[in-house]
C-alpha cells in the first residue's frame, strides 16, 4: 500500500525558514515525478512545485521560485521542501503528491501545517 | 499566465440527481504530446483531495463511473450522473500545460 507521510510543519517567524520532508513508501520511489501542493486552510489549492524522478530537473510556481527548493534522496525514499525568506502569506497546509499521467496523481498525504507568523 | 475558471462556484444537488460543474482555460489545454492536460479533483471535508479524472475524460483507479469527464481546448465538464451523500466536497479542476494551475474549485452539497 502507498504510504506519503509530510512532516517537518510548524510555527515560523517571517523571514524564516523550513524544511519539509515527505517520506513515502509502498512504491518505487525512484520511479516517479512527485509534487508539492499547499492549501490555505478554507481556501483553494495551489501547485508549487515538481520535480522528475531522478531529480535532475525542478519547477517552481512564481510564487515560490528563488525562495523554495525541491529536493529528492532516492535513496531515503523522501522528497524535500526547503523554504527560505517564509512570508505571512505562505502560512498553508502543504501536501506531498506522486506524480502521474502528467500531473499530481491519486496519491497524496494527510500534510503538514505551516504557519508563519510573529 | 493561464488562468483558470469555475462555474458554478457552489451547487446545491438533491440525491439521485445529476451535477454539472464547469471549467474553462485562458489558453488551449493541448499539450504539444497531443494530450490535453485538463485533470479533475475532490476534496472531502477534512480530508486531502482525490484525483478523479485525468487527461479530460480518463476515470482514476476507484473512481466511481458516475463521474465522468468531458471536453476540449479550453472548455470542459465534470458531471455526476447521480449525486450521492459522499459527492460532498469541493471540486477542483487543473491544467497540466504550463506547469499546473487549479481552478477556484466548486462546492458541491446536498439539497
């Protein structure tokens, strides 16, 4: 059975930073694109970032690009999220998604709460 | 930027009955693979989304075929054939062309 686990969620004062990891089992990891997606409690959901299977390749929503950093150990079978410059407005759940058929996939973890705020 | 659009934003459905929800881009969906990337969520209260449709009109493992997908371009269609108690929950579509964007979602309840 596939198992996405976030973890590494908090409280932050802005200008902070935050690292998130998302540890997944149940499938070949090393095979699969996977995605950060975050969601403002009551709101919409926001696509962040993405990242190819062998990490060699990462995207970025404008909204995070030159502040978050998606990273991948195959090895650990976990996925990254560094976030660095964290505003009032990044305060979210965020959720780690295996990627597939294109896009985030069926697979999803319960995710992580980050809060930023003084 | 691609945007993006939902209607209706909220839809009141009584059980048995059927659910339309729409969803419109600000740019063609085709992806130069000649897929279009045009992919349908739900979230449930309290719980992460859920992957229903991807590539317009193709059912994820599990997805109930009361669901279906529809459309082309820049305009497309989730329907509900016959809305059940557990159909509640937000719905949200995404494209897949310029990274990914999702829609503003709709609320679906029970009337």
């Amino acid at each position: 059975e596939v198992y996405i686990v976030e973890s590494g969620g908090g409280l932050v004062q802005p200008g902070g930073s935050l690292r998130l990891s998302c540890a997944a089992s149940g499938f070949t990891f090393s095979g699969y694109w996977m995605h950060w997606v975050r969601q403002v409690p009551g709101k919409g959901l926001e696509w962040l970032s993405r990242i190819t299977n062998d990490g060699g390749t990462s995207w970025y929503a404008d909204s995070v690009e030159g502040r978050f950093t998606i990273s991948r150990d195959n090895a650990k079978n976990t996925l990254y999220l560094q976030m660095n410059s964290l505003r009032v407005d990044d305060t979210a759940v965020y959720y780690c998604v295996r990627g597939e058929e294109g896009g985030p996939g069926n697979f999803w973890g319960q995710g992580t709460l980050v809060t930023v705020s003084s | 930027d691609l945007v993006m659009t939902q209607s209706p934003l909220s839809l009141a459905v009584a059980l048995g009955q059927p659910a339309s929800i729409s969803c419109r881009s600000s740019q063609s969906l085709v992806h130069h693979n000649g897929n279009t990337q045009l992919y349908w969520f739900q979230q449930r209260p309290g719980q992460p989304p859920r992957r229903l449709i991807y590539q317009v009109s193709n059912r994820d493992s599990g997805v109930p075929d009361r669901f279906s997908g529809s459309g082309a371009g820049t305009e497309f269609t989730l329907k509900i054939s016959r809305v059940e108690a557990e159909d509640v929950g937000v719905y949200y579509c995404m494209q897949g062309v310029l990274l990914h964007t999702f829609g503003p979602g709709t609320q679906l309840e029970i009337k």
